[in-house]
C-alpha cells in the first residue's frame, strides 16, 4: 500500500502547474516522510494521521496543487477508523474537516482547491474516515457471527453431554432395579440350597429351582430393558414394563428366599398412568432387595393403594433394631429418583420399635 501510494503522490508532486510553485527540497521531503510513515500506519494511527496531515497542508500552504497529494493523508484516515472505536472516528472527523477548511482558507481557493469553495476541502477528509467505519463494523459483525456460532457449538456440546450423562444414570438405575433384586434373591435361595442338600434334598431341589426361574426372570427382564434403552430396536420382542398386577409373581419370588410377604393392592379400579406404576414396581422391588440383603426380618408388608389423588407405596419389615434396609449404595438414591421422575415424594428410616419403613406418594394426576 505505501509503494502503491509512493507512486502515485510521487508522480502528482513532480508535476505541477507551471504557474505554482515545482517541486523542491521541501517537497520531497515532505513526501519521504509522509511515504515513511504509512509504513508503521498500523502500530500508530494517531501519530501516522497527524504526520501526514501536516505534510499534505505543507504542500498547500508552500503553492503545491495537486488531486493525488492528499492520499497519503486519506490512506492514514482510514487506518485510524479501521483500528478505532467509533468515537475516536467521530472526535477525528471534527478535527480533520476543521483542519483541512482553514488550510483552504489559509491557502487560499486557487491554491488550495481550484475546483471549489473551501467547503469540498472539509469533506474530503471523511471519505476515508465513512469507508474505515464501514469496513471496520462488518469486521465486527463478522467476528459476533463467529462468536455466536462457538457459543452455539458449546451449547450443543454441554447438552449432548447433559443427555449422555442423564442417560447414563437411566441405563444405571433399570438395570440395578433388574439385577440387584433377582441376583440377591438367588443368591439367597444358592445359600438355602447348599445348607440343605445333605439333610433336607427336597429342600435344595425346590431352592434350585427357584433359582433357575430367579434366572429365567431377570435374563427375561434384561433382555426387555436392553431392547427398550437400544435405539432402533422394533416392536418386537419387546417386553412390557412392569406393572402393579405383577407384584402377585414378585412377592412370590421373595416368599422363595425365606421372607414371608403379605401384599395389600387396591386402586379403586382406577386405570394408573403406566409411568407411575412402573415407579411402584420399582420401588417395591428396591425395599423387597434391601429387605433380603440387609433387614434380615422374617416379614415384610407391602401396601400399594390410592388415596385422594396419589398413590401411596409402603413396604416394612421387621427387622432387628440397628439391621436397617440399607445405610448406603444407590439403593436409596434410585427410589428417590424413581419418586421424583413422576413429581412424587420419597421418604424411609426406621419404626418405632424394630424394622424399616419405606414410604412413596406418587401423583396420579400430575403424571
């Protein structure tokens, strides 16, 4: 750019009209250093703008004329507007039409613009300046463009690993509910299995057998999740999810390890949103697991009823004192996040006396 405009000032300085003064000493030297510093324009604008503007009204108020002697001038506007704020552009638009007016006047009108009045002289100086600013807002707008679109990305990014993350601890709980249940009940039932064998054979054999129906549930039940959590899966094959009028078949199972069950249903033969029996489920099948690994109580009462419009969801057991469901582990946690995923409440601890008391009000009308 400063060779370009070393050119063709250059050429527009050694030429002038006869009846004006030629160029000389001065000249030139104004034009060194005018070329000289458009070189450094994009450290300094200020400086540079100054420098230049002082030569270019050297040249007028020494009798130079000239279309081209300004450039240098307009070129150092330019950068000044480009790498500025619009208030420096607005305060050097003053500054440079106020300039470059009483130079004219100074000059004189056949020196300084034979063409016009002073007026067109103070107009000049904001071409350059309009033509930064323009240049320098779309730079802007181009890079809040980019910014956007970053954030967006991020955003997607953050929310893609939300989801990933809340799928997790979905996947995490389904199968937990599935396997803690069934693999505590037959380990129960291998225990009874191996005690019995050599003294009561009919009492192994029927535990082994119920181990194997253990079995056959929970691949029965893997299999339904694992089709349900894979994307792409059919219809077929797919197994229901479990509901209030299977707690019958899972009482039975925990009547097989040894703790007898008694189970209380009644929902007013009101047809229950499938969500908030399917939390149910897994919450009476979270206390009857805690109930066999850690109560170690001969009886447990479930009761699954609606009152007003909510069901309520208790399991207790009889445990010795200081043999809570559960001190730890995700047990807890699922029953309580099975609990709020329907806008429901979770509470559970101990009864007076002996035992363990797991209690859910789950909303039918909310779900």
């Amino acid at each position: 750019m400063a060779a370009v405009v070393a050119v063709l000032t250059g050429a527009d300085a050694a030429v002038n009209d006869p009846s004006h003064r030629q160029a000389d000493w001065l000249t030139w030297l104004l034009y060194g250093v005018s070329i000289a510093a458009l070189l450094v324009r994009t450290r300094w604008p200020v400086a540079v703008s100054v420098v230049t503007g002082a030569a270019c009204a050297g040249w007028a108020l020494y009798g130079h004329i000239g279309e081209l002697l300004n450039l240098p001038v307009m070129v150092a506007l330019y950068a000044l507007a480009v790498q500025g704020g619009r208030r420096r552009t607005l305060r050097t638009a003053v500054i440079a039409a106020l300039v470059s007016g009483a130079v004219s006047l100074i000059a004189g009108i056949d020196v300084a613009q034979p063409q016009g009045a002073p007026l067109l002289e103070m107009l000049w100086p904001l071409v350059p300046l309009l033509l930064g600013e323009v240049v320098r807002g779309r730079r802007e707008l181009l890079r809040e463009y980019a910014d956007r679109v970053a954030r967006a990305e991020a955003e997607r990014e953050w929310e893609a690993r939300r989801k990933v993350q809340q799928e997790r601890v979905r996947i995490a709980r389904e199968l937990h509910d599935v396997v803690a249940h069934t693999v505590s009940a037959m380990t129960v039932q291998a225990g009874l299995a191996l005690d019995a064998l050599d003294k009561r054979p009919e009492v192994a054999r029927a535990a082994m057998r119920q181990v194997r129906a253990s079995g056959k549930e929970a691949v029965r039940e893997l299999r339904a999740t694992v089709a349900v959590l894979r994307e792409g899966q059919g219809e077929e094959g797919k197994e229901p999810a479990p509901r209030l009028d299977q707690l019958g078949e899972l009482a039975e199972r925990v009547r097989g390890t040894g703790v007898e069950v008694s189970l209380h249903r009644d929902t007013g033969g009101r047809e229950l949103p499938q969500l908030v029996e399917l939390a149910a489920y897994r919450i009476v099948q979270e206390a009857l697991t805690n109930v066999i690994k850690h109560a170690r109580a001969p009886h447990a009462a479930v009761s699954v009823a609606v009152t007003g419009g909510a069901l309520v969801v208790e399991v207790t057991d009889d445990g010795p004192p200081g043999d809570v469901a559960v001190t730890g582990g995700y047990g807890l946690i699922g029953m309580r996040e099975r609990a709020a995923s329907v806008g429901g409440s979770f509470e559970a601890g101990p009864v007076p006396g002996e035992g363990w008391r797991v209690r859910a009000v789950l909303p039918v009308e909310a779900a």
